[in-house]
C-alpha cells in the first residue's frame, strides 16, 4: 500500500498540477493600491477573455499547491504589470522569458498573492500556474516551436527574393512583402522581443502594422496580377474602399490605441485575403478549385477567430499560444505552393517565348536576307536608270527580261505589238551598248 501512495504521488508531481482558483477585479477609477485592493470584493474568475471589456484589473492568487511554482501570463497585450504578496513585497518579474512570467514560493512570499496589470486592447487573461518542472518542458516546446517557425519564415523569405532575382519577375517582391507583413505581426503577438530582451514599447503598433501590410498586398496582387474583366470593376471599387478604411484604421488606432481600430484593420485585412481567395477559387478549375476552397475555408475560420473573434471577447474556439504561429505556417504553406506554381508557370512561359523568340529571329533572318538582295536589285537598277537615262517602258521591260518572261510574254503583259517591242528592245540595246538579248539578260541579272 506504502508503495502504491508512492507511485501515486510521484505520478502527481510528474504531471501539470490543476490550474489554481484565481479572482479578478476591475480597478475602473485607476485608484487601487496593494492596501486598499485587499479590502476590495473580489469575483472568481471563470473566464480568461472577457473581450473589450479592457482596463486596470487585480488578481488575486490565496495559495498555491505546491511549494513553489511559476506564474506566467501567456499575452504581450499587456503593461505595467506588478506582483505583489500580502506583505505589499514587490516580487520580481523574471528574465529572459518570453511572457511575463513570475517565481513564487510559499516559503519567500506570505499569501494571497496580488497581480496589477493594464490591459489597455482586450481584457485578456491567460495567467497559468505551473511548477518548475512542467514550466521548463513547455519553454523548450515552445522554443522549439519558435525556432521551427522563424526558420521556415526566413528560409521562405530568402527562397522568394531568389526566385525575384532569377526570373525577375515583381510577383515575388509582392511575396516578399507578405512574407514580412506575417512575420511582422508575429513577432509582435508572440512576445519573441521580450524574450530577446528588446525593448520597443508597446508592440501592438508593430501587430497592427504587420495585419495592415498583409491586407495591403493582397489588394495590390488584385490590382496588379489579377486580370479583372469589364463587369468585375465593382471589385476594384471595392478594393480601394477597404485599402481606405483600413488606412484610416491604422491611424486611428496608432492616435488612440483604442481596440476598435485594431479590429477594424483585421477585418479589412480579412476581408481583403477572402476577396483575392474567390478571385483564385474562380480562376481555378476541376478537382483544384474544391482542395482550395476547403484551405481557404478553414484558415478563413481560424483568421477570423483569432484577429476578430477573440478581440471581441467570443471564443469559436480557444485560443493558445501558437495560435498565431500556426496560422502564419498555414499562409506560408500556401505562399510556398503559390511560390512553386509561379515560378513553374514563369519557367513554362519562359520556355514558349524563347522558342518563340527563336522562330521570330529565324524569320527576322530570312526576310532580312530577302530585303538585302532585294536592297541590292533596287540598287543596281536605279543606278541603271540614271547612268542610261531609261524610260518607263524600258525598265519595265528590262526587270521583266531579268525574270526570264519571254517576248510574247512581256507583249501580253504591256498589250504591245511585236514591233512596239522590238522597238523598245532595240532602244535598250542602244543605250546600254549592247548587241543581243543574252546580254541585255545578263545585264538585268
């Protein structure tokens, strides 16, 4: 039995210990301190994402289940946060993480535990209480994660500027810039500054300009890569409405740093990539067109869950920390495929105009060829004219005999009698000091 309670308990330690009761209060007027917070009634937290509900907020942790732990707050949408315990002890934050996270032991610190932080977007709380063991192993998951993530995005980014620098072609610069707008808004949601130790503020201008930039390209690729037709101008209309209010968003939410901005510049974002997808899915034919559809279908669903959904306080599904990451790898997977068929589609198209450059160039030949001989001919026969001052008729005549037509021929040809011939023959032979008809042929040659 001793042994099975044992087991049991090592089982316990070796596994994420259930989450602590953790409880919450708006501090609307901003007034609170670690003195007057603890006569305050605080409310048990059910939720973690209470939305645009934003502000001031202290939580309040009594105790914690194990004899030390780590708390983490998994967000980078949040300032000025601040734990205290019961004592009003300032606990240090630590460092080098890559969220806000905080060491505490029931033997250093006197409980309950009170954490201040402004939440100035959405009211969004993910705060975990883990033990060291299970910390650690979820830092190197997460920093494996990090690492895959960075070096796909990087190694994409360089395989496009490649391929711009290869076929020349301004469709990967446009890439390029997708590419940087995702990573953009990536390293601002995943905290990677943090962990790296690079202060910049705030970050959400960062996020923001990041969504922006995305939403941004995927309405130039409409404009310039996309071939819209006479009765798809409503499109272009539209286009520009969005490019519009998504500027306007932009600058209202860097002014203001009100929530509603940000969300209006993920929407036109959103909004944007989901017009270029039915531009494509059209184009698109057979068996491919449903594939695609179905891609675009769920990273749609996932896109507006987490840049519209979340913001907003409703949870389609939960969000974790590789949420954004995930979506990122799921755009680059479709940017790398987009990728592989243009450049395929380039080297095709490549193919076909050299051969038909080739052809072209042939045929450039041949008639050049046909003009210098002709150049020639023109020549030597103005130069006859001149030098023998030759009559209409007799050059007529004299061209018709280089050919090889025959006296009866030319005759015909000019409704000439027999004699009016000979007479003009004759008249060349003169002048050009000639004797016979072999001659004068000769002479034309």
């Amino acid at each position: 039995m001793k042994l099975l309670l044992v087991l049991l308990g090592f089982l316990l330690c070796s596994v994420s210990l259930p989450p602590e009761t953790i409880y919450h209060l708006k501090d609307a007027s901003g007034a609170h301190t670690i003195t007057s917070v603890k006569r305050a009634e605080f409310t048990e937290l059910h939720s973690e994402n209470l939305g645009v509900d934003n502000g001031t907020y202290w939580f309040k942790i009594n105790n914690i289940s194990q004899p030390r732990a780590i708390l983490e707050l998994q967000t980078s949408h949040v300032t000025t946060l601040e734990l205290y315990d019961n004592n009003g002890t300032l606990v240090p934050i630590m460092k080098d993480t890559r969220f806000p996270s905080y060491f505490i032991s029931k033997d250093l610190h006197s409980f309950p535990l009170y954490l201040k932080g402004d939440f100035p977007l959405e009211a969004f709380f993910p705060i975990t209480i883990s033990n060291e063991g299970v910390y650690a192993k979820n830092d190197r998951v997460n920093m494996l994660g990090i690492g895959f993530f960075y070096g796909t995005s990087i190694a994409l980014l360089i395989a496009t500027l490649i391929f711009f620098f290869i076929v020349k072609n301004t469709k990967f610069i446009f890439f390029a810039f997708i590419i940087s707008g995702i990573l953009l808004s990536v390293i601002a949601q995943d905290n990677i500054l943090n962990f790296l130790g690079i202060n910049i503020g705030n970050t959400f201008y960062l996020e923001a300009l990041g969504h922006y930039s995305v939403g941004l390209m995927a309405m130039f690729f409409m404009v310039f890569y996309l071939k819209l037709r006479s009765n798809q101008q409503w499109i272009k209309w539209s286009i520009f409405s969005i490019v519009a209010i998504s500027t306007f968003s932009l600058f209202f939410f860097i002014f203001t740093e009100m929530l509603w901005g940000l969300i209006l510049i993920n929407s036109c974002s959103i909004l944007a990539t989901a017009l270029l997808w039915i531009l494509i899915l059209r184009i698109a034919k057979g068996p491919k067109r449903y594939v695609l559809f179905l891609i675009y279908s769920v990273n749609l669903f996932f896109l507006v869950n987490v840049f519209v959904f979340h913001l907003l306080g409703i949870t389609l599904l939960e969000r974790s920390t590789f949420d954004g990451a995930g979506i990122a790898l799921l755009n680059f997977t479709l940017i790398a495929v987009l990728l592989l068929l243009s450049f395929y589609g380039i080297q095709t198209t490549g193919v076909i105009m050299k051969h038909k450059i080739k052809r072209y160039v042939e045929e450039l030949k041949e008639l050049n060829t046909y003009r210098n001989i002709q150049e020639t001919d023109d020549d030597y026969l103005e130069s006859l004219i001149y030098q023998f001052k030759l009559e209409n008729i007799e050059v007529k005549i004299l061209d018709d005999i280089a050919e090889g037509l025959s006296n009866e021929a030319i005759a015909s040809k000019y409704d000439l009698t027999t004699d009016r011939l000979n007479q003009v023959t004759k008249s060349l032979y003169t002048k050009l000091g000639l004797e016979t008809s072999s001659d004068l042929q000769n002479l034309a040659f």
